[in-house]
C-alpha cells in the first residue's frame, strides 16, 4: 500500500512538474535527441568502421567539431594540450619572431619583429601560415600552432605562408620557408620624444607588465619636456584587459567608463571604470590605429574616443571583441568558451562583423596606407624611431644626438610614416589653437 502511494505521489509530482515546467521537459527532449545522434554514430563506427578506432579519439574529435560551430575564439583542448596552456611563459624563447592570431580559421601573422627571422624573410602582417612542418594550420588551436614554431635557438623549422595577391581576384601567393629559430626578447612598449614637445610611445602588447612599463615611459618622457603624447597601438594584438583598464585610467578621471562585457547570463555583466582622478588626465592624447589593432588595443582607443579623452587616427581596427572563459573537464582535457562581448562605453559592439561590415573602432581622421608604403615602415620603422644601436639608420640630427651618433644622417628615401605625421600636426595645432584669443 505504501509503496502504491509513493508511485502515485510520483506520478502526480511529475505531472505537476510537466504541467508548470513544459518548456524544461521540452528542453531536456531536445537534448537527449541531440545527443542520441552523436551517440549512434559513435556506435556506427565502433562496431562497423572497417578499422577499429579508440572511442576517446571519436569523442575528442566530436567535441572539437561542435566547438569549431562557435567561433575563432572558442576551442576545446586535449589534456596535453591544456598543460602547456597553463604552464607559465618565458620572457624570452626560441622562435621566429612574429605576433599571431586566428583569423577565418587559419593561422595569422598579425607583425614580424623588427631583427627576427621572419622580419628578415619579409613576412607581412594578414600573411597566412598555412603550414608547419608540413601540417595543416586549419582550424589549429592557437597555443599548438605557437608550440610548433617555438623551439630551441639554432633548429629550423619549416613554414608554408599564403599572402593575397594584389588582385583581389587571383589566387593567394603561397611561398615555402625554412626559418632558423633565435632567441626573442619580446619587448611590450617602446617610448621616446619625437621633438621637444611631443612624447611617443608605443605598446606592442598588452602583457602583464605593460602597465608598469608604460609609467616608466611617462615619467622619463615628462622629465624630458613632454606636453603631448602619441599612443600608437598600431599591429597590437591586445593581451590583458587587466592591462588595458589600467592604463586607460592613466587618462581619464571621474569615474568614466572604460569598457564593460555582457552576455547571456547576467553574472557575466561587467563594468570596468576609470578612478576618481588621473595622473595623466589634461595631456592631449592622439591614438594610432590599424588593422590589425585588435581586443585590448581597441579597448583602450574605444574608452579614449567615447569620452572625448583622445583623438583617433589610422584605419578601422580589427573588431576581436569576444571574452573567453578557461572550463576544466572531468578528464582534465578543457573548453575555452566565449561566454560574452566587450562594448564600448556608448554601448557600441567591438566585436567584428562581416555581413553587416560593422565592429572594431572607426578613426575619427581615417588615413589609408598602401601595401607597399605599410612594407617600407615595417622594415624601416625601427630603426627610424628607435635609434640607439650601432649600424642603425637615424631620421634626423637630434636623434643622432640623442643616440650619442654624431655621423648619423637622416635617410633621404625614408618612407614618411603618414599616420604619425598627422597625429603631430594635430597636437601641434591644437597647441596653436589653444593660444589663440579671439576678440582681443
């Protein structure tokens, strides 16, 4: 009899649970149907496939391919793949000396430093690494493509690159390469004045010691005269938001928004804001950026353009706006899933967006550089504003005086860097302007 009520009490407290909750069963249903068609054709292969294949290999693969729907950004990784993840990386390491990204599911240069390999062999920012030792980089994880191409100074490593053609219409240019790794001193913000007003800098990339960097940078460049600065975050890739917020309240004051991040369940609604004061808050600021300016990089020119804090020059950034979240699993294996979207403080999506042609931050003066013009300043550019070593090529007498090389001239055919060009004008006549006085 007892047992009688406890199935009749059941029943009814499914049915009430049906009755109130239909969309859970429904959802569960739709689950289940889901995961019984991975399940068949798991067990299609197990027991039919013509070899025998090791189940976990199946379920990896299945994983990856449901993640792969998602987007660049989202990945799941193998067990040992998550190790090296996690493990700690070095300050300096043997490679070939480029900064890359995922980008349509293939592996990206996003810039060639200056003195590296791949700088020497005239790699280019958007150039494709299809290959790595003869491997597909399609759909590769990020950390396993870098993994492949890291390796011990001296050894060589074997690289595929596909660059578009000049006619948007032709087949990409595919060359081989056989690049011997070096030691890469990776440096995160360079820093000079560029005359005796103005001060530059530049943040390769947003690691955890850029903050700190970038406040060496400003106190040297204040105690050399400067009244006005040019924050260049051109082919910078991002790095920490940690990083980005932090120094974005290098400039903006009184709590301003900086940036926030929204998704689909509201504890991942975040708001990220400037402090009450700012050591840099009255410098006027001009912001360089290009194309390849992506995540953190865009943060920054996001929150200083939105708050009217600096002026934008360059070209439309890149639009990586997503925000990744590292999920252990129970084999020790582990899903890095986007799980929200940076907005700018106006509420403006960051996140690139190829139908609608929409996301990453427009310029407020936008200024186009030709492919050929981009080569020559990647090339050049390093030894034109960052003199000091020997052999190297000054632009003019003061920077010769200030690398303590009194021989060195300005190059006749250097390329003109148009972007910077402009950002000092800008300062320079905002200066003028600002000494004006009407009516008098």
């Amino acid at each position: 009899m007892k047992n009688a009520r406890k199935l009749v009490f059941v029943t009814l407290s499914a049915l009430v649970i049906g009755a109130v909750f239909p969309y859970v069963n429904f959802a569960l249903d739709q689950t289940y149907q889901h995961l019984k068609v991975i399940v068949d054709v798991l067990e299609l292969i197990k027991d039919s496939y013509v070899e025998q294949i090791d189940p976990q290999k199946l379920v990896y693969g299945a994983a990856k391919g449901m993640v792969a729907e998602l987007d660049d950004y989202s990945q799941f990784m193998e067990p040992d793949v998550y190790d090296r993840v996690k493990s700690d990386t070095e300050g300096e390491f043997g490679g070939i000396g480029i900064r890359v990204d995922t980008r349509e599911g293939w592996l990206t240069v996003v810039t060639p430093l200056p003195n590296t390999p791949a700088w020497r062999a005239e790699m280019l920012p958007g150039d494709k690494i299809i290959k790595i030792e003869d491997v597909s980089t399609k759909d590769m994880i990020i950390d396993e493509a870098i993994k492949k191409l890291r390796g011990k100074p001296g050894t060589q490593v074997k690289i595929t690159t596909a660059r578009e053609a000049d006619d948007k219409n032709a087949e990409w240019i595919t060359k081989d390469l056989t690049l011997t790794r070096e030691l890469i001193k990776a440096e995160n913000v360079k820093w000079r004045m560029l005359d005796a007003k103005t001060g530059y800098v530049k943040i390769v990339e947003f690691t955890g010691h850029a903050t700190e960097n970038i406040e060496k940078a400003m106190v040297e460049l204040k105690g050399k005269g400067m009244e006005a600065l040019v924050l260049d975050l051109r082919y910078n890739p991002g790095g920490l938001l940690s990083s980005a917020v932090d120094i974005s309240k290098m400039f903006m004051n009184g709590n301003k928004m900086i940036v926030y991040t929204k998704g689909r369940k509201p504890e991942n609604y975040q708001e990220f804001k400037a402090n009450t004061s700012a050591t840099y808050e009255m410098l006027p600021v001009v912001v360089l950026i290009n194309r390849y300016s992506a995540s953190a990089s865009e943060i920054v020119a996001g929150a200083m353009q939105d708050n009217k804090r600096a002026v934008i020059v360059g070209e439309r950034s890149f639009g990586k706006a997503s925000v990744q979240s590292m999920i252990p699993l129970s084999d020790k294996s582990a899903l890095r899933l986007t799980i929200a979207k940076y907005y700018t403080p106006s509420g403006k999506s960051i996140q690139h967006d190829a139908k609608n042609e929409t996301g990453g931050i427009t310029p407020d003066i936008e200024i186009k550089v030709p492919l050929e013009m981009e080569k020559k300043l990647l090339q050049q550019g390093d030894e034109i504003y960052f003199p000091g070593k020997e052999g190297k090529e000054i632009k003019d007498a003061k920077d010769a005086k200030d690398a303590k090389d009194p021989k060195a001239e300005k190059k006749k055919d250097a390329p003109r860097d148009e972007m910077l060009e402009r950002a000092v004008e800008l300062l320079k006549a905002r200066e003028v302007l600002g000494n004006l006085k009407p009516g008098k």
